[in-house]
C-alpha cells in the first residue's frame, strides 16, 4: 500500500506501535521509497536501486536524506482478535512492592515477551503496578491461564497485595469500529465533535489530554533482556527509579522476543541495533494537559515544571546506570538526548553519516538531532 508525506516521521524513524512485537518496526515493512534529494532529483530506493539510500531511510530519521513524497509498504495478514487487560496491584508497602517487582520480572521473559503481547505495565511511587496490556489471538481463557501464576502469588499474600485484573477480547476487525465501541463500552472512545469533522472520526478517551498536552519532561530507554537474568538486582533499580517519578514499561517497543521474520526485516533497517536485545523500553514522562503558552490565565505552571523535571531527571539516571549503552528509540525521545547519536543509531551511525554526506554534502536537510546535524 502507499503511503501520504505526513506518516514519513514515524516510519523513516523506525515506527514502533502496538503490534510490533509481532510484526517489527514500520521500517522494517518499507519496500520502497520516492523522494526529491538535496539536488533536485527524483529517485527510487528499494533494495536492488540506491540500496545505501533505502537502508539509511529504514530507520534513520525523518527529515533527513530528502524530501520523502512516497512510501510503499508491506502488509501482514490481520490476527484475528485482540484484546485488552487493565488493572491495577497495590502493594501494601515498600518492601512488598519490591518482592512484587521481583515476582514480576521473573513472570515477564516466558510470559509477556513474545509476539502476542503489546502495550504498557506503569510503576508508580505510590507502590502500585498499573497493567494496560493489549494480546493478539488468545482467548479470555487462555489470557488469564498466562497471568494466572503471578495473579494465585498475589492473591495468597492478601495482607501485602490487593487489587484486581480485567480481561476483554474482541474481534481486531472492530479495533477502530466507532459503531463497535458505542455499542459496546462508548467510555472508551472520544467522538470528534467538532463542526465539519467526518463521522466515526474518534480517539481513544485515554489520549485526551494529547489534544493540548504540555511536556515538562520526556525521557526513554531501552531495557536489555539479559538483566531479566538477575531479578533481585533489576527490581532493586527500577523500584529505585519508581521513588522519583512513575515510569512506564512498553513490551511492544524491544525486539527481543520477536518473531523470526520481523527480525529478519528489522535487521536490514538502520534502526540502533541494540533493540534487539531489549525486552522492553521505558518510559519516564510528565505534562500538563490544556496547558497553552503565551494565552493569558492558560499557559502551563513552570515552577511546578521545573519540580518535576528534576524528578525525572533523578529517575532516569539511575535507569541509565543500569543500562550503559542501551540506546532508546529516536522517535520517541529526550530533546536533550546525551550524545544522541550513539543512543539512537548506535553502531550504524558512522554509516548513516557516509550515506547523508553522499546524497546530501550541503547539510540542506538538517534538524535537531538528525544524522549530521553536528556539524
């Protein structure tokens, strides 16, 4: 299928969803590429014309090596359900909440990492871990079986643990049927009811506050599957991590646990190849929705901002310390990335650079961050 100018940043980027556990990166699924380079001309890249070219756009950043006017990708055969978990465990204690971080990071690698799971477990300062999980073609039954060891752990420790998990299925045809969802459980879209909008136009009731959202702080990492290994040590870092600031951990955005195929196609990309060995990538963020600078009684609360960031900040270091060399995800990352090139190419940032300097010598197409925009 082909694909508009205006999806090229998340594909020419990597392209990282909900599903890429088990299908890759949207870069991994780019056939070909049209685009106008800094010269004027108008080229193809695939694999067999301008290779170097089609490798550095798999991946290397949008914005970047030309002006991107066509992609063509490949499609997968839709999973035939997919369904939702939601919930939330409170741990009692400091303590209790460590031994559930340990109890879950043992559950994690056999369990949540493979290609049938996606989407977000969020650990929180208040000693809770917060699921919102989608999983692609396993029933109602055969998700709880998955859960159910960690859930008889909790359960038989009521004095230290309580809270409950909720499981739905659906058919994935129906993920984006309005019709579906105001039938079935409307709390869960937002209609877009703006005068002119074309019917059945909606977001999802959790993204709200993306509509004017402020960010005080945003940053990422990749977690390397090998500290799985070490489940004590792992959950002593990231309940050190938790007392600063919440942070979420995507099981859709590492690559470790893939499919064969999608790693075959994401290895010709030109994404960090440390994704590969992340199980999983971390986010720590923090905004302020409705928040408009320069409007009057509007803009956002600075100070409280600022009080935040550093939180963040402190939270995340020790994340970084326990992870050296892990990278994160371009797309989604800290504008102040800390020597960014590493972080978000790794070892095929020096080839990038060669292949921007081959097709674009004159910088023409440069922004923050981007393959040679040092220099």
């Amino acid at each position: 299928m082909h694909v508009g100018r205006r999806n090229g940043g998340v594909i020419l980027g990597g392209g990282f969803g909900a599903l890429s556990k088990r299908f890759g990166s949207a870069a991994g699924s780019m056939l070909e590429a049209e685009l106008v380079t800094a010269d004027g001309k108008l080229l193809l890249a695939n694999e067999y014309q301008n290779a170097d070219l089609f490798w550095a756009l798999r991946g290397g950043g949008g914005g970047t090596f030309g002006v991107v006017t066509r992609l063509t990708l490949r499609t997968h055969e839709s999973p035939k359900t997919i369904g939702g978990l939601n919930g939330t465990i409170s741990a009692s204690s400091d303590e209790a909440f460590r031994k559930l971080l340990a109890r879950f990071i043992r559950f994690y690698p056999e369990n949540l990492n493979n290609q049938n799971w996606g989407e977000t477990v969020k650990l929180t300062s208040a000693n809770e871990l917060k699921v919102s999980l989608t999983f692609l073609d396993l029933s109602e039954e055969e998700a709880r079986q998955v859960w159910k060891p960690l859930q008889d752990w909790v359960t038989a420790r009521p004095d230290d643990y309580s809270g409950e998990l909720s499981f739905m299925v659906l058919p994935f045809r129906d993920l984006w049927n309005l019709d579906y969802w105001q039938k079935n459980n409307p709390s869960v879209v937002q209609v877009d009811n703006r005068e002119g909008q074309p019917r059945g136009q909606f977001w999802w009731a959790t993204n709200q506050k993306a509509v004017s959202e402020y960010i005080y702080n945003y940053k990422s990492r990749w977690l390397p599957a090998h500290l799985f290994a070490e489940p004590e040590k792992l959950a002593d870092t990231l309940f050190a991590a938790s007392r600063h600031w919440q942070f979420s951990l995507y099981v859709n955005k590492g690559l470790a646990g893939a499919p064969r195929g999608a790693l075959e196609r994401d290895r010709k990309t030109s994404i960090n190849p440390a994704v590969f060995e992340a199980s999983a990538w971390i986010l720590m963020a923090a905004s302020e929705a409705h928040a408009f600078p320069g409007v009057p009684g509007q803009g956002p609360d600075h100070e409280k901002g600022k009080a935040i960031a550093k939180k963040i900040d402190a939270g995340m270091k020790i994340l970084r310390q326990a992870t050296p060399g892990a990278g994160t995800y371009s797309n989604e990352a800290d504008y102040h990335e800390p020597d960014w090139q590493r972080a978000f190419w790794g070892t095929n940032y020096p080839r990038l650079k060669r292949i921007k300097q081959k097709y674009d010598p004159g910088n023409m197409f440069r922004t923050h961050h981007s393959v040679g925009s040092e220099t």
